[in-house]
C-alpha cells in the first residue's frame, strides 16, 4: 500500500466536498484508492470511505478513478494514516 496526503493546490474543487482542505488516501499497488479520509481547516475529519456515516462514504471521491503513483512522493505514512483512521 501508498500513502499520499494531497491538498486543494493537488485536487482542484477539494473543499466542495464537505469543506475538504487536506485529503489521507490509501492506494494499492494498481492506484485504486481503497481509503480515503478528508480533514477540513481545523483538522476534523469530514469525510471518511468507506463509511456508512458519511455522505461520500459509499463511492468515495476517488471513485473509478487510478492514482499513477510512479510520479507521486509518497508523503504519508501508514502509521499515522491509520492513526487517523482510527479518530
């Protein structure tokens, strides 16, 4: 697994989903994002896939969409995305 933490100046429109400014993700070694967690400018998280208890919990933002992580930094790590998912 990748760990990417992106922002507005990555994600053009981020804040439209539930106020998003900074976006964890999880990806697999095929790009697929299997988790993502969205952080608004006081560092609560909004958003949260998979989740039943948010709104795009069910498709998530990066829905049938693969991330080319050959030309990523990977800048996260799976200790604290997880300890993120974990809040």
């Amino acid at each position: 697994m990748f760990y990417l933490k992106w922002s507005r100046n990555d994600i053009d429109g981020l804040e439209q989903f539930n106020g998003i400014v900074t976006l964890l993700t999880e990806i697999n070694k095929e790009g697929i994002v299997t988790k993502e967690i969205g952080l608004d400018k006081n560092n609560k998280i909004v958003h949260k896939f998979p989740s039943r208890n948010h709104t795009y919990g069910k498709y998530g933002i990066f829905d049938n969409q693969a991330v080319d992580i050959r030309n990523k930094n990977i800048n996260f790590t799976k200790k604290e995305f997880d300890r993120v998912w974990a809040m």
